[in-house]
C-alpha cells in the first residue's frame, strides 16, 4: 500500500512520486491551501493539498486528528522560510495528487502532545499512548536492546531454547501464580519465577551453552522497577567459572551500549564484595554516581549516655553510621524534617544529626539537638573520622543494622540527586562475595540470599554444614547506576552439596524428594560444572532509555496494583467455568448487621 515510511523522506527524493501510509498528526487550513502532518512510526512528513484538484482537497477537508490516510504525491522542497529543522523531514513537503482515507476516527481521550495526562488514562488507553513519540521511540529502543543481545549471544555459540510455562511451584523468594488443571482435579501448575531448574536440566542433558528471552511471573508487591509479569534474559552455560561468565556478560553489555547508545562503558567493570558495598552504601546495588558514603562510628558511640546511639552501637545486630552532606549546613530545618520522614519509609525511627558551622571551634562550632549527649572526645572522632569541613551537616542512623543500611543507604541517593551530586552518566559494576544465607526471619534458621541452587564457596558438605553463618556464595550481580540489572552464579552440581543446602534451608529429604527429585536425580548423572545469569530486560531498557518506571518500556504493563486497565483483568470468570476447574470461591463475610 505504500512506497516510503514517511520519516524516510528526504532530499534524495524531491520530484519522486510516493505514496505513504499513516495517522493524521494535525491538520491546517491556511486560506485554500490544507496542510496535514502525517505521522507513521518513522516520524512525521508535512503533505499539501491546494484547491486545483477539487475531488482531492474535498476529501482533505473532511480529514480531521487520528484519521488513517493512504497518501500519493510529489516529493518536493519546501519554500524558502518555511524549512523545518526540528523535523527529520523538515526541507520537504509532498504535494498530495491522491488522497484515500482508509479509516475515521473519534476525537482521542487525549492529545499525544499533553504530558500531563495520568498513567491511569494512558494505560486505559494504552493503544493510543503507544502512538506518542516518546512511547515510540521506546519500544524501537526495546527492540534494538533485544536484537543486539540475541545477536551476542548467537555469535558465541548459545542456544536459543524454550522452556515450559506450566510448570509445578518452587521456592525462588516470591509467590506463584497457580493455573487450576481441569484434567486433574485439585492440582495446580504454576507459572514460572524463572526457568532456573530447566535451565539447569540443560545443562545436564549437554546443551552447552543456553539463552532464552521469557516472561517470568511473580505475586508479589509491586512498585516502579516491579512488575507481575516481566521479561528477563535467562543464560547458562557448562564448564564455565564465574570469572569466565562475568568477562563474557560484560562485553555483551558493553557491546549493548555501544552499539545502541554509542556509549563506551568501562573496561573491565569494577568489582566489589557484598561486605564492602553494605558497609560503604549501605545497599547490594550502590550507585556510584553518587560519592556520598556511611562511615562507621559505633565504637565512639558505644559509651556515650544516649542509649538511642549507645543500645545499637553495642548490640552485635546493630549499626550506628554516619552520613556527610558536603554544604549541607544550608538545609533549612523544613528540609531536614522531610528528609526524617523520607528515612521513616526505611524503618528508621528519626534522623539525628550535626551541622558543621566551624570546625575549628569544636563543640561551639556545631548546631545540633544530640550535641548535649555527646562528650567532646565523640564529638572529635566524628568531626575527624567523617573529614567534616565547614558548612557540612553529618547525619546518623542508629538502629538494627539492616534499618541503617537501607534508610542511610536510600538518603545518601536521595541526597545525591536532590544536591546535585551525582557524577558521571554510566556507573557499572560487578558485586561479589555474597553470603550463602541469610536469617530467616519469620521461622528462624536460614533463607537463601539468592536461591537454592547457588554454590558455595566451600568445597564438601562438611565444611558448609561447620559454619554456615559465613559461608559465602559464587554469586555476581551486575548493578549499572543503582540498579541491579543482572543477577547469576555458578550452580550446585553434586547432589551431596545440594541436599545439604536444602536441609540448612529447613527442607527436609522427603520435601526435598517431593519437591525436587527431578533435580536430585539428574545431578547423579553426570552433571557438568554449570553457571549462569539473567537479566532484567525491562530494568535494563528503562535504564537506557532514561525512564524511572518499567512501565515506560513495556507495551502493555499492569498499575502498581497489578491491573491491567486496558482489559479490565484480572476479572471474575463464570460460574461453569469455575465448576470445569473444581474450583469453588469462597464469598467474603458480610460485614452488615442484620
């Protein structure tokens, strides 16, 4: 139906015919002469209609915004002073010889130019939304993100392979999606968390080297990074340690940038453990654009007479740290208090702190509720521990070490952007040396940092079962600017160690049977050294696209309360459906008083 896209138009082809397809971006009558933006998915192209054909400029009157147009005419250069340079076809115009209006359309619930319309309606209207150029031009950027990296992975030798969606639950941190199975009474699939154990099976049955580009379903809560249903690049390969995985993952993601962004990241990435990012950012997923960092300080608070820093400061589950805001001493208490109510989200009780006005003064050189509490000997240490200097502001956080770490660790990025502090575009790096476990804190015992399947460090089940506390794991996370894009590890491939994690986990032999069996067994079977990684596509575009939601790069997302407001799901089935699947719906009791 057409010749050209209609943002493939240039100079080149002035005195062509063509013919091109598209929406009615706006429409101008100038005194005779009707002047129509077309718009495809290639950008815009200006057509004219003048009055000399009449059959033709009748029809062009008729045309109004979001019409479908099949246009034909004469490529020609736009007179002098009219030249558009905004547009990608801004030095020509097509003059229309034949107009067809392949479909009308309503007035749109919103113009694609408002950015003031609510997600709510975008998303309601998502079809629509997806015509605007920003929307547009993200999921051309999607796809060349997903094209790049299937065509790494097919040069080095990986296997593009599907694995089942209807699967049984595992525990991989989060809840499942069930699916009833009408054949079998009172049974469930469930959807997958990842395709971890398939990928692992591949591995076994000599596959070698496996990609995969799935969708992925987690029940859980949701916020702007998170979605129910999302897409991840799931990758294993056999004989391979993690050193050889993360050299080569990084040069995928530094060919990614480069050819898509023309951005060269560095060579190699920086590497850090687990401990060291905990204990200067407070997080797993730092943001090294940001050179705020926490500084412990809980020796010199453990004698002080303020049981606020002293409780925490002597509790081996505690952390006091402090936090300097280079010439923060000019936040206005309206400002602190906004950032106290900021840390609360984190689980911090308050947000002490010290304004530095002259260092060289010492304790009268300060502004601070908390300084009657301290003695001049903490005072000092903070002064020169922190490196203060006049017209700075020292936070604290003082509680649990974990409400420390992600509060402070949420401030210093917090402070970072609002301070204009943030240095540098690209920030990447690997995190490594991650514990084996951590506290399980609703039913005691341990929880798998990452999952199940992680290696440890430690080669026999003897030494794994002797001090689990410290055990670390062959776990990697590639973070790029505070988020965690990639997450891998070497897997268990002995079925010893792997029994004996999951019975550190609180998995007994017969649950583990149950539950896992399929695994077991195939790691009795010659089961190769294997290791992998998957990446989150949707985070990884969002990043590169400059987006704070997923939702800005995914087609047909879900609200932050996991409905899809374009097909009103989730939604109430029929009766006879439900009586297919054996199910029965338990009403809510009624709340009235009769």
């Amino acid at each position: 139906m057409r010749t050209h896209y209609c943002g493939e138009l240039n100079e080149d082809h002035i005195d062509q015919q063509v013919t091109v397809c598209g929406w009615v971006h706006r429409r101008r009558d100038h005194g005779g002469v009707i002047f129509i933006d077309l718009r495809d998915r290639e950008g815009l192209l200006q057509v004219v209609y003048d009055p000399d054909r009449p059959d033709v400029f009748a029809t062009a009157e008729k045309v109004r915004s979001e019409y479908v147009l099949r246009v034909t005419g004469r490529v020609r250069r736009r007179p002098e002073g009219t030249e558009n340079p905004k547009m990608a076809t801004g030095q020509i115009e097509v003059l229309g010889l034949e107009l067809e209006i392949l479909n009308a359309s309503e007035t749109p619930p919103f113009q694609l130019d408002d950015e003031q319309v609510s997600e709510e309606h975008r998303l309601r209207y998502r079809y629509i939304d997806l015509r605007r150029p920003r929307m547009l031009e993200n999921m051309k950027l999607r796809s060349r993100v997903t094209s790049e990296l299937r065509r790494y992975l097919d040069d080095n030798g990986f296997l593009d392979m599907e694995t089942p969606m209807l699967t049984r639950a595992t525990p991989e941190g989060a809840r499942d999606f069930l699916v009833p199975s009408r054949l079998h009474p009172g049974a469930f699939y469930a959807l997958p968390q990842s395709p971890q154990l398939f990928k692992q099976l591949l591995m076994v049955s000599g596959m070698d080297r496996y990609y995969q580009l799935v969708r992925c379903f987690r029940d859980e809560d949701l916020r702007a990074d998170r979605q129910p249903e999302f897409t991840q690049l799931d990758i294993e390969t056999s004989f391979m340690d993690e050193e050889a995985i993360m050299n080569m993952m990084e040069k995928m993601i530094r060919r990614l940038f480069k050819a898509v962004l023309d951005v060269e990241l560095p060579d190699p990435f920086p590497r850090m453990t687990h401990a060291e990012a905990m204990h200067r950012y407070g997080s797993d997923r730092p943001d090294l654009r940001v050179p705020l960092e926490l500084i412990d300080v809980g020796d010199v608070m453990a004698e002080v007479e303020f049981k606020v820093f002293s409780g925490p400061a002597k509790d081996p589950h505690g952390r006091v740290a402090a936090l300097r805001l280079p010439g923060g001493g000019a936040l206005s208490r309206k400002e602190i208090d906004e950032y106290t109510d900021f840390v609360g989200i984190y689980g911090a009780k308050g947000l002490a702190y010290i304004k530095v006005n002259a260092v060289a003064k010492g304790r009268e050189g300060l502004q601070s509720p908390i300084l009657k509490f301290l003695p001049d000997e903490a005072i000092n240490a903070i002064l020169e521990r922190t490196g203060a200097e006049d017209g700075d502001l020292i936070f604290f956080g003082a509680d649990k070490k974990a409400v420390v770490n992600e509060s402070l660790g949420a401030l210093r990025v917090r402070l970072g952007h609002d301070r204009g502090l943030v240095e540098g575009e690209w920030k990447p790096l690997w995190v490594v040396d991650f514990p084996m476990f951590e506290p399980d804190e609703e039913g005691g015992g341990f929880a798998a940092l990452h999952h199940p399947f992680t290696a440890p460090q430690v080669e026999d089940v003897a030494a794994l079962e002797a001090d689990p506390h410290h055990v670390l794991s062959r776990a990697y996370d590639m973070v790029i600017n505070g988020t965690e894009v990639g997450g891998g590890s070497i897997r268990i491939h002995r079925a010893d160690i792997q029994a004996a994690v999951f019975r550190l986990l609180g998995i007994a032999d017969e649950e583990a049977r149950e539950k896992f069996g399929f695994l077991l067994d195939a790691l009795k079977y010659g089961c190769p050294p294997h290791g992998g990684i998957a990446f989150g596509l949707d985070r990884l575009v969002m990043l590169m696209a400059g987006e704070g939601s997923i939702r800005e790069v995914m087609a047909f997302p879900k609200t932050q309360s996991g409905n899809c407001l374009l097909t009103q799901a989730p939604a109430p089935v029929s009766e006879a459906q439900l009586k297919e699947l054996h199910i029965a719906v338990r009403k809510k009791p009624s709340t009235g008083k009769s």
